[in-house]
C-alpha cells in the first residue's frame, strides 16, 4: 500500500508543478507582467485576474493540493512512529 501512495504522491507532485505553470502562463498572457517559474511554483496562484481557462488550472491546482495532503497523511497514519512516554 505503501508504494502506491508515494507512487500517487509523485504524480501529484508532477501535476501540481503543471498546473501551476500553466496558471503562470495564461497570469502573464493577461497581465503583461513576467512571473519567474520559481517564484511561481512556490506561490499560490492568482485567482481573480486569470480567464476561465486558467481559472480551471487553478481549482485543479487546489485539488491537487488536496490530495498531496490526504496522501501524506495517509503515510503518516500508516507509519511506524511512536511518540516517546
């Protein structure tokens, strides 16, 4: 079970990078303004001023999101970790 979450948890990764990007690209289509990639996959993406296209990109980002954490707490909750008494 173990490697399917963590296989799904590395495809997630690939997807958030991906929707992210592509938020990038229609934020700058619209805007005129240069976003730097770095700086965009570490930051939420811009709701407001994006089309509807790019808006889809980013509920689909959110998603993303969403299943990143149930992932990892999955693993978490699947650990061997023990809290010292």
């Amino acid at each position: 079970m173990k490697p399917a979450i963590a296989a799904l948890l590395l495809f997630d990764l690939y997807l958030l990078v991906y929707y992210r990007l592509m938020v990038r690209f229609y934020y700058q289509k619209v805007s005129g303004t240069r976003e730097t990639g770095f700086g965009a996959l570490f930051t939420p993406p811009p709701y407001r001023i994006l089309p509807e296209r790019g808006r889809k990109y980013a509920r689909r980002y959110w998603g993303a999101v969403a299943v990143m954490v149930l992932c990892l707490g999955v693993l978490f909750a699947l650990s061997d970790i023990r809290l010292p008494e």
